[in-house]
C-alpha cells in the first residue's frame, strides 16, 4: 500500500485524475490500490506510476476496487501513452484487464514472495507441526523464491516447470503452492527477463509503491 503522510482535505474529496505533464511516459508502469478511510467511509485511491521515472502518472479516488472500476482508471489513465507493461500485486482480477489494455502482465516479484511466506505460515497456524517439519517446508519454500532472483529467462521457464513433475521432493504444503501460486501463473513472473533495464524496476516495485 501507499502510505500517505499528508493528503489534504481537497484532494482527498476528488472524483477526477490528477494527471502530471512529465512528458512522454516511458510505458512501464507499476500500478496499486490503497485503502482510505475518508468522513468515517472507506475508499479507493488508485495510482498508477511509471516505473522509470518513478512519477505519478494518474491518481484517482473511487468507492470501489472492482474490475469495471480498476479497468476504467487503467484505460483513461494510459490513454494515448506508450504501452509496454504494468507491475501489481497478486491480485486475480488483474489477469484479465491488463491483457486487455495492451499491456504485458508483471507480477511483483516483492508481494510475489510476501504471499509465499505467508501462505506457510498460514500453514504452520493452523497446523500442529513440529519445529523441524517447519524448517524443512521453509527451507525448500527458499529455493523455490531463489528461483526469482534468476536473471536467465529460460533458465527460470524451465526450473519452474520443472517443479510440477517433482512432487515427491517437496512437502504437501509446499507442492500445493507451486501447483495453485506458481505453475499457473509462471509467464507473469517473468516477463521482464526480457527486457534487461525492465528487471530491476519489477524486482523493486514493491519499494517503488511501499
């Protein structure tokens, strides 16, 4: 999230973009949605920001997050601007939007390896294992996020396709969040081994927008 030190009464209160004059956008953009309590009622505040020069593109605040609303700001936003990709979070309804703005898909690979984390410790919460098994899931949870920092784009195509044919070498726990969080979604992890200056603006989204 966006964590906003100062926001005046004015601004808080805007429905339109607030749009800068910078020039021509360089067409990498890192996209996030913050939560705003605003007179006692949450809202929306969507930002869109170009990864290169790390500006604000577009800011906007809504009543909603949904997909109408997200595809919308997004669409208004990058109107008339170069498009190349858009970094977010995890988030699924994304998968369908971006796509359909023109746009490559790059999931952050900062939330991208805060979610695997979590998803353990969930595990580990509400299961009663013992200290070793936990070490054990931990410990091949790391070389999975390893794979991320690889800079070889099939290199990291054929690890991660690789990890559905092993199941027998991981812990259920751990099987399962390659099956349901990685394998599906592998494509989107990597797109910026593509793009050479492209990777490390997506690796630092998260500090881009946190």
């Amino acid at each position: 999230q966006f964590h906003i030190k100062q926001l005046k009464i004015g601004f808080l209160l805007m429905k339109t973009f607030l749009e800068f004059d910078l020039g021509r956008y360089s067409g990498y953009y890192v996209f996030d949605v913050e939560w705003l309590k605003i007179n006692g009622e949450w809202k929306y505040r969507h930002t869109l920001l170009d990864s290169v020069s790390n500006c604000i593109v577009a800011d906007a605040i809504y009543d909603t997050k949904d997909e109408t609303t997200v595809e919308k700001f997004l669409r208004e936003s990058t109107a008339n601007k170069n498009k190349i990709a858009i970094t977010t979070d995890l988030d699924k309804k994304y998968t369908s939007i971006i796509p359909k703005l023109g746009f490559k898909h790059q999931l952050c690979i900062f939330h991208t390896k805060k979610s695997l984390n979590k998803q353990l410790k969930t595990f580990k919460d509400k299961n009663r294992i013992s200290n070793e098994e936990y070490q054990e899931c931990h410990k091949q949870l790391k070389m999975i996020k390893d794979l991320f920092d690889l800079n070889d784009y099939d290199q990291f195509k054929k690890e991660v396709q690789s990890l559905i044919y092993r199941e027998d070498d991981f812990h259920p726990v751990i099987y399962k969040i390659i099956r349901k969080s990685i394998a599906p979604r592998y494509k989107s992890f990597i797109y910026h081994l593509k793009i050479s200056f492209f990777y490390f603006l997506s690796i630092n989204a998260g500090a881009l927008i946190y």
